[in-house]
C-alpha cells in the first residue's frame, strides 16, 4: 500500500504582520508548526521564503523541498522551549573544536592545516576574545576556561531562530569558531564549507573521489548554505 501524502489544500498563500513579527496565511488561514504553535516569525524576509515554500507546492506537499519551514518549525517547537541547553551543546564545541587538532604528519598537510586554519582562529580571538590553541594528534586537551565562557556568551546572546540556523552552521562542520565565521561574514560561506573540508580534500587528493562520500558531503554542503540562509534572515 502506497503511504498517503498531504495534497494541496489552499488557493492562496500570503504574508501578514501580527503581534511579535509576521505569519505566513493560506486562504487567511494561519499556518501552525508540527507541535500545533502559531508559526509566528521574526522578520518579513523569512515569512516570505516560507510563504514561497508553501505557493511552490503542486499537488501532493514535499516536506522535503521546504527547508526554511522546516527550520522555522525546529526554531518554535525545538529550540524555543530549550534554548540554554541547544545553546550550551553549541558552546561545547569551542573545547574540541575542528581547527585545534591538527595532524603530526604528514608534513605538508599540517603545513595546509596551520596556513587554512590559523587565520580563523586568529579572528576568534580579535572579534570573539577567545584565543584557541591548536594541538597536535586527536587526544582530548582542554581550552582555557576564561575564553570558553566568552565564547558561551556568544552562543547565549542569540535568539531561538538564529540557534536553530547556528546549530547547523556548527554541528556540520566540527567547529564553533567556522560557526561564529559564517553567522559574522568573516568569508563566504563556500569558503568556510571548503576549510571545514580540509582534511576530507586532502584525502581525496590522495586515494581519489568516493562517488558515496561525495555525494554525503554535498547533501552536507546544501545543508550548510541553508543555514547561513536562514541565520541571515532570522
């Protein structure tokens, strides 16, 4: 038996301004999250892109083609309700933090490591006030204390929609500080992907492309240009 699939059931797909920001309507209906909450959201430029989601949709509804509802949906029911534990979770990262565990060999990727990676952590420090120390192999090290609470801070400083973006932004990549990179526009967003990649690239360099890591790291790859989206937005 075929599963059943939700079909088009509006003409009319619309933006309005409410209390506490802007709602997407279909036919002057309210649109509701999962958890049945009023999809009320920050900005008029997210209410758009979800509204344009939903007036895409033709004939049976594709959860899968609406990523700014579906973050918007994760921001209300998920995030909302737990914010300082997502934004904890988030600040963890800072301690074991991609850009700090450098390779002992081979040389000359630990050279492409310490020229890539430096830079970023170099504006952590300047624009976060937390300077993060690179380590050689993978064995656990702890961070400074007094940085991490600065970089905690941060993390705690944004709303439960912007979380929902910067929770991608970081768990997809393995670091806080490529995270705070993309939210703050230190590079585009390909770039950070790209050095978030490094040592996968280094592999492929060396032993050639996998047709299925490939193809995981591009779903990866749309996800986290998605984020940077919708962080923007929010």
């Amino acid at each position: 038996m075929s599963e059943w699939k939700r079909k088009r059931f509006w003409d009319e797909t619309s933006v309005a301004e409410c209390d506490g920001g802007f709602q997407v309507l279909l036919d002057g209906r309210v649109l509701k999250t999962p958890a049945k909450s009023a999809l009320i959201l920050p900005t008029r430029a997210m209410a758009e892109a979800v509204a344009a989601e939903w007036a895409a949709q033709d004939g049976e509804i594709d959860p899968g083609s609406m990523p700014f509802t579906r973050s918007a949906n994760a921001a209300i029911d998920k995030v909302r309700p737990q914010r300082a534990e997502v934004a904890d979770m988030l600040a963890d990262y800072g301690d074991s933090d991609l850009l700090c565990y450098r390779a002992d060999a081979p040389q000359e990727l630990a050279d492409r490591q310490a020229a890539q990676w430096e830079p970023a952590l170099d504006w952590a420090a300047e624009t976060l006030g937390a300077r993060l120390e690179a380590r050689e192999g993978v064995m656990h090290r702890p961070q400074d204390p007094e940085g991490q609470a600065r970089l905690r801070a941060h993390v705690h400083q944004l709303d439960p929609f912007q979380l929902a973006g910067f929770h991608d932004l970081v768990s997809l990549t393995g670091s806080l500080i490529l995270g705070f990179a993309a939210a703050r526009d230190w590079r585009d967003a390909d770039t950070i992907w790209t050095l978030s990649r490094l040592d996968e690239l280094w592999q492929e360099e060396q032993w050639g492309e996998d047709d299925e890591a490939q193809e995981a790291a591009n779903i990866k790859r749309d996800a986290f240009l998605h984020a940077k989206k919708f962080f923007d937005i929010a």
